[in-house]
C-alpha cells in the first residue's frame, strides 16, 4: 500500500499505459501572499514549467512577475516553446520506444537539450555540461557510474553522444525501477546476471525500518558482482545506505577504504586534488554571474565546494 502511494518517490510511469502519460507546463502563485488585503498583493508569482522528470524536485519554479506572462515577449516565446515542445513528445513513452529499439537513443539527448536551454538558458546549459564533463573525467576506465536524478544523467548522455568518455556506463538509479530500462542496459554491457523474468519480479521491499527499491536491489547486486568498477556521482541521495566503504574521487565515490578518513566520509588526497586543480574545467562556471545561475545548477556547483572543504579537511589531518 505505502509503495502504490508514493509511486513517484520510488520512481516508474505515472501510468502504466506510457501513451496515457503527459509532460506538465503549469502555472502557479506563490502559496503566502505578502499583504494583509488582496489589494496590497504584490502580485509577483512563480512560473513553473515542468515535464515528467526523472525525480519529482527538479527543477525549481522561476521568478516572474504576474504580467510580464503577457508583456515580456521573451517570456512569451519561451512559454509558447515550451507547450509546443511538450505537445510532441511525452518522456515515459519516448523511453520505451528507446528502449524497444523504436527511436534511436540520439533522440532522447537531442529533446533534453530542447528542453534544458527552454529551462535554464544558453549559459545555465553549460555550465550544466561543465559540471558533467567534469564528473564523467573522475570516472574510472569503464566504469559503471550510478546518477541520481535529471541534472546528472540527461547532460552525461549528451556529452556521450558527443563522443565524451563514452567508455562509462550511466545507470541512473529513478530508471533502474523500470525492468525495461534494466534489460534496455544489460543490452548496452551492464554486467547483471539475471533473467527477465527474475528482473520482472524484483520488488520494492521493506528492509531494516527503510524501503529497499528495486533499483537499490540491483545495485547492491552490481557491486557485489561487477568486475567493472561502480561508482557513484557525488550528487547520489545516501550512496552509503548500501553498506560499503566510499571514497571521494574527484565528482565521484568510489568503493573502497583508500583514502583520507574524514568525518564518516573517505577521501582520495591525491587524486581529487588533481581533479579540483589541474584536471577539472571551471571556465562556464565562473564565467556566469553569480546571481544569473539558477538554483538548481547552483546546487550542482556545491559539490566543487564540498569536495574542496573535505580535501582542506584531510590535508590538515595528514599536516
């Protein structure tokens, strides 16, 4: 019952016939109104424009002021892009006509970067490839790489398809609820020794107070199996629920005890150090004004932040 409820935390279609689901464009005001009369409302709002996403926070509504729907003609066209855009296509069934070999998986990257420059602007969009570019480098050779949600997952694949470190193997962890996109990546090298109908019957479980995913379920299988190295990206919800040792690697954890300890967290000194300061590209990252990065890609940047923090953490332990 708890997992028919939450449906959409755990991830799969919103419905189970694909060509019944929709992308959503909505409109909505901010939920408190400043004034105690409606004749003292502001009327500032927030627009938001959103698809059937991977994960149900991303991304954040932006700022807009109630008229400029109708007076701001760049606003306007964007809006106008955006209905049109989502009127064409709907994620969950152009995921399965990928996955039964109906669409080539081009198309997938070439519909994100429609709807990624619509929803964070030309210099948003690449500081988003920046900071992907830079998590696929801290990726071991032929890596399984575990994502999270849309930001870490849509930019990769685009830049694979451009021919970037397309020896790594993304596995995003809302899609691997899905038996069709496990089998769809068991086809592309993913190393699961497993039938379909095992892979049919794999359920969200209760496990130690927690709920056990499917795709948790298969990626503690991974680990233990794999004799490609897995590895997480840093933007991963909990990679620790799993229960086995991590190391920070530049953008991404890896599985072993190889590093500096750091509170509960290990860190490579060397290596992420190579990574922060020789390897990585921040030239999109600094190049945005401050206040022009939206929230979201904001967030994505952090992650420099917090390695950098726990790299100044463990060189201050080893002197």
């Amino acid at each position: 019952d708890w997992m028919g409820e939450h449906r959409r935390i755990v991830g799969g279609y919103y419905y189970d016939n694909v060509e019944e689901n929709k992308n959503f464009a909505s409109i909505r005001g901010v939920s408190v109104q400043p004034g105690a009369f409606p004749e003292e409302y502001s009327g500032d709002g927030l627009v938001s424009l959103r698809s059937s996403l991977l994960t149900p926070i991303e991304p954040e509504p932006f700022h807009l002021k109630h008229f400029d729907l109708y007076e701001n003609d760049r606003v306007l066209h964007r809006v106008v892009e955006f209905v049109k855009l989502y009127r064409s296509f709907n994620w969950p069934q152009l995921f399965s006509q990928v996955w039964d070999k109906e669409v080539p998986f081009s198309r997938v990257c070439e519909v994100w970067e429609q709807e990624a420059r619509l929803m964070y602007g030309d210099l948003n969009f690449h500081v988003l490839l920046e900071w992907n570019a830079n998590m696929l480098r801290s990726a071991p050779q032929g890596a399984l790489l575990i994502t999270n949600g849309d930001n870490d997952t849509y930019p990769a694949w685009f830049l694979q398809h451009q021919g970037t470190r397309d020896d790594v193997l993304i596995v995003n962890r809302s899609l691997l609820n899905v038996p069709e996109y496990g089998r769809f990546l068991m086809e592309q090298g993913l190393p699961l020794d497993i039938t379909d109908t095992e892979l049919a019957e794999i359920k969200h479980k209760k496990a130690k107070g927690d709920i056990m995913t499917r795709s948790d379920q298969l990626i503690e299988r991974l680990v233990l199996t794999s004799q490609r190295p897995v590895v997480f990206s840093t933007t991963v919800w909990q990679p620790d629920r799993f229960g086995f040792p991590l190391t920070m690697v530049g953008m991404v954890y890896e599985i072993g005890e190889h590093g500096e300890k750091v509170d509960d967290i290990r860190i490579d000194v060397k290596r992420t150090h190579q990574y922060l300061f020789k390897t990585f590209s921040y030239e999109k990252y600094i190049s945005i004004p401050k206040d022009s990065l939206s929230d979201v890609i904001a967030s994505m940047g952090m992650n420099y932040v917090a390695a950098a923090l726990r790299l100044s953490q463990a060189l201050q332990q080893v002197g």
